[in-house]
C-alpha cells in the first residue's frame, strides 16, 4: 500500500520527482525542479514530451550530491481542453501521476508537484491523483514490498509558485483523495471479502472516523427480515436469497443549526450474478463493481461530513444486497410490493439495482420524513445501473437524468470542476412509463423497447417511487462506465 500525503512544496530530494503541468506552466516553474536538473534539461524535457490527448512523460536520471541517484519526469497535460472535458484534465492527471510509483517504495519516497490553474483544482487535482495509487492489491509481493511507499503531493500554481501551508487547499484535498480511495478500494476488493456485512462495517467505521474527529453521525440499519416486514419488497426480493442478508444502512449528520439536507442512495449490489436471469461467463465478471455506487456515495458522504457541510444536514442511505442465485431467489413473473406502495411484476432479475434503489428513494422521500425532520431540497441517487449508459454517455461522464433544469445544470457545472464528468440524459417520464407496463402489476421492472432510451427508462422507473408529494430536486447517477 502507498500512503498519499497532500503537504506543501518542499525542496526534499526523492528517489522520484513528478512534476505536472501545462507546457507553458512547466517552462514557468524552474524554482520546482529538483537540484541537479540544468535549466536546458528541464527545458529540453519538457519539449520532448509530446503530450497529445491523454498527456505525455518524459525523464532523466540525476546523480545527487551523497552519490544516489534520482527520477525526474516532466508530466505534460495536454493543451486541449473541450467544452465537455474538465480544465483539470483529470484523465491525463492520473496516467502521469502513475510514474511516481516506480520511486514509491525507495528511499526517499515519490514526490509529486501538480501546477495547477488556480488553487481552486487542488482537490480535483488530488483526486486524480488518487486514482493512480489503488489500496487493494493481492498480487505476489516484490521484493521491495516491505519498503514503506510514500508518496507527497503538492500543489503549486501556474502564476504564483507552490501553494504554502497557509493555502486552506490541502486540508480538503486530502480527504477528497482519501474518499476516492476508500471508494476505489471497496470496489477492488473481491465478493467473498466484501458482502453485505462488511461494507455495512465500512460505513460503521467511516462513521466512527468522522466521530473521532469531532463529526457526530448517527447509525441505523434495517436488515433481513426486518425488510421484508417493513415493506421494503424490493430490497428484500433481490437480497433474500444470498447467503448474507439484505441491508439498508442510513448514515445522517445534522449540523447543529441545519436549515436543510440532502439524501444521497447509493446502489450496494456487492455482487451480481443477475440471478435467475444468469449472466453469461463473460459478463459476469467484473460484477463486483456493482457496489460502486454505494462505495462512491460513503466516500463522498465521509469526506462531504469531514470538510464541513455549513447549515446543510447529509443523509447517507446504502441499499446493499448480493443478487445470488439460490431456493429463494426472486423470480421472472413474480410481484414484489415496493416501500412505495407499488407493485412490481419482475420480468428481469438482472435489472435489481433498480429494485433496491425504489426503496431507497421511496424511504428518502417519505411522507412523513423517515430521514431528518423534513423532506430533503434534494435527493441523489448513484448506481452502477446500465450498460446503456455507457452507450449513451460512455466511460468518462456518468449519465445524469433530473427533474429540473437547475439540479441538471448544478451536476454538469460540479462534474466538471471536480473531474468525475455528468452529460444529462432526456427526463420525460410521459416517453418511458409505458416501457414498464404490466396488466397484473403497477409495473414490470425491465423494459419492452430495448432500443428507447435504457438508461433514461431505468432512471424513470427510480424515480416513479419517489413519494407523490414529494416537491424537492432528484438527480440520477448512472455511472456504469465511470465506475
């Protein structure tokens, strides 16, 4: 494991030193450059780099002053930027951060130099960066895996020089990569280590972190049959046949004076086999990755709580279930009665992420309020949910579908300052209900029309469950792709 420290610049040799910029940045910072490195070479690097699309890395080998010897690498970020992408270059950020690992374990360490536009692309920045340094890794230890791995980050600006620890940048940017982490890492790590229970446990510790630090979070679970009594028939009809049971795991932090609050549901499927609708080998693997959502929403939540949410009350709800096969495992042409009231005719067991987020939604919603005192201004649901949003959208940008033009917008304007990209899906509910018609049920859970608007229709039916007197802003998340 790599431990990432966010710390300001300081002119320490490491056995490996990144530094990441635009060209012209780069040229600008020779004051970043490690001793040892002649102005001509570093200029000479810099040109070299031929950074295209993704960004581009060029190195050299320095002798230091005790007889060592040193990396350093020029990390060029590519100079275009489209109007969808975003001006941190996030994509190219994590691929050049990637040469630092080399020198991770040596002595000295790994030092990473990120030049940024303004201070304001730190904790974008940071994220990027953490996406390079996974923590789940299960390969054959090197022979250097007893070395402790550190790497140091810090910033600098591309007209002001390095940020200095006055710089209010590194505290947030900290826990952003930390949650991106924590997130990567739960969807790294194998089915068999990571059921229901344990990523319960995981949102147990979060809580008990951020309580540590002086961030109250109350905890509650509705688990097994306490579902199934409590009316939560889509939670429990996907989960009831695994060998760990079904859960909903609500994490709520209130600030004392809070004015309102937001509910974010995360999809928790922390494996999919698609049930009785069987995956093909080749789809299944990879189908740990179905907890992404859930796992995204606890390290945002986590890091949201730890950096402060002003007179905003967060709500975390995590709907975790395995779709496994077994004597009591849903099936095609049964009908399940949701939280909401509706009922559901099941066409498709493999179109469960749905199922689990009705309920939680329907529970975020609820007249009156299950979660905090008052219905949430907004609510946010996040799922691995549809290969069709990778069509539509692809890997890059998650698929967005709201209710309004203003929470539309907030998402698209939030993706591209932090990085983690939304293009908006069509929200027309009127085109997409009658996908889902049954003559025996409210609904069926899969669609009739493949080739209309999946990813749009499977959002539609989320958001059909939301209460009917429900008045506040509702933001889908598919990020099937970005996941």
């Amino acid at each position: 494991m790599t431990a990432l420290t966010f710390e300001p610049f300081k002119s320490v040799p490491a056995s490996t030193t990144v530094i990441i910029g635009r060209k012209d940045a780069l040229l600008a910072q020779s004051k970043l450059v490690p001793a040892g490195v002649p102005d001509a070479v570093w200029r000479a690097l810099v040109d070299d780099a031929k950074p295209g699309d993704d960004g581009a890395t060029a190195s050299t080998t320095i002798v230091n002053s005790d007889g060592t010897c040193s990396t350093v690498v020029a990390g060029v970020l590519p100079e275009h930027c489209s109007r969808h992408n975003s001006p941190v270059r996030g994509h190219a950020v994590s691929k050049l951060a990637a040469a630092a690992a080399s020198g991770a374990g040596k002595p000295g360490g790994a030092a990473i130099i990120s030049v940024l536009e303004s201070a304001s692309q730190a904790a974008p920045a940071a994220c990027a960066i953490a996406r390079a340094f996974p923590l789940f890794d299960q390969k054959k230890p090197a022979d250097d895996a007893a070395a402790e791995k550190t790497v140091r980050v810090s910033f600098a600006t591309a007209d002001g020089g390095p940020l200095d620890a006055s710089a209010a940048a590194y505290g947030p940017a900290a826990k952003a990569a930390a949650a991106v982490r924590l997130a990567a890492r739960i969807v790294d790590t194998p089915p068999e280590e990571m059921g229901t229970i344990a990523l319960e446990a995981e949102a147990r510790a979060a809580a008990e972190r951020l309580a540590a630090a002086g961030v109250l979070v109350e905890v509650d679970v509705i688990a097994g049959e306490a579902l199934r009594d409590g009316g939560y028939g889509g939670l429990w009809g996907v989960g009831k046949a695994a060998t760990e049971r079904p859960a909903l795991v609500i994490l709520s932090h209130a600030p004392k004076g809070s004015k309102k609050s937001v509910c974010l549901v995360g999809k928790g499927i922390v494996y999919d086999t698609g049930g009785l609708s069987l995956k093909t080998k080749d789809g299944m693997p990879g189908m740990k990755a179905d907890c992404g959502g859930a796992a995204a929403l606890l390290g945002a939540f986590e890091a949201a709580c730890s950096i402060g949410t002003g007179d905003t009350s967060v709500h975390l709800l995590l709907c975790l279930a395995e779709n496994a096969i077994g004597p009591k495992a849903l099936r095609n042409d049964d009908i399940i009665k949701c939280l909401s009231g509706l009922t559901c005719e099941i066409n498709n067991t493999d179109a469960e992420g749905r199922l689990v987020l009705a309920d939680g939604v329907a529970h975020a919603s609820a007249v009156p309020p299950k979660v905090g005192a008052a219905p949430p201004a907004l609510i946010i649901d996040m799922a691995t949910l549809t290969g069709a949003q990778m069509i539509a959208t692809g890997k890059r940008h998650a698929g967005v579908v709201a209710n309004t033009d203003e929470v539309e917008a907030a998402a698209v304007a939030a993706g591209k300052r932090s990085g983690d990209l939304a293009a908006p899906l069509p929200y027309a509910p009127e085109f997409y209900r009658n996908e889902f018609k049954s003559k025996v049920a409210d609904m069926k859970n899969s669609v009739k029309d493949r080739g209309n608007a999946q990813a749009s229709c499977a959002a539609n039916f989320i958001g059909e469950h939301l209460h009917k007197e429900y008045e506040g802003g509702w933001l889908h998340c598919d990020i099937a792709g970005p996941a």
